[in-house]
C-alpha cells in the first residue's frame, strides 16, 4: 500500500452548501478511514482547501474515491489534485 495526498478547494459558500449533504459526506469518510483508506481529511481553517492523506494500491483507486463523494458529485470541491508521498516521519 502506498500513501497519497490530497489538496483541493471548495466552491464559494461552501459552508452553506455542503449542509444538505454533510451527515452523507462524514458517513463516508468514517467507513474509508475503518477500512484503511482514510487516515485523514478535512478543510483549511479558512475553508477554501481540502487536505487529504489516504493509503491505497494507486492513485487511480485515490482519485475514484473523491470522485465518488457526494462533495464533488455537488461540485463542492471544485478541484483536486493527488499526489503520491513519502513519510518520512
């Protein structure tokens, strides 16, 4: 398994967006992380940015993870970028 990160943004009023859709959103990061997918993911304190760390086979399976997430399917993450990366702590 290796270890990819995540770094994206979020839609303008992205507070008031993602409402309709959190419970769903948190539900799904929950089984990730029980599964070993996720080892975290949240936004910037400014919420303009999504960061991510998830450990996968590829990033083929990374990147159809977030694209499976109600967040981008409602185009509250506007963009994302992954890349692979090397723990070194």
């Amino acid at each position: 398994m290796a270890r990819f990160v995540l770094w994206g943004t979020y839609c303008e009023n992205a507070l008031e967006r993602r409402t309709p859709f959190r419970d769903q959103h948190l539900d799904r990061l929950d089984n990730l992380k029980k599964n070993g997918l996720l080892i975290t993911l949240g936004p910037t304190s400014c919420n303009t940015h999504v960061f991510g760390i998830f450990e996968a086979k590829s990033i083929d399976i990374v990147q159809k993870l977030v694209q499976e997430d109600v967040y981008w399917k409602e185009k509250i993450w506007t963009n994302f970028k992954i890349y692979p990366w090397t723990q070194a702590f």
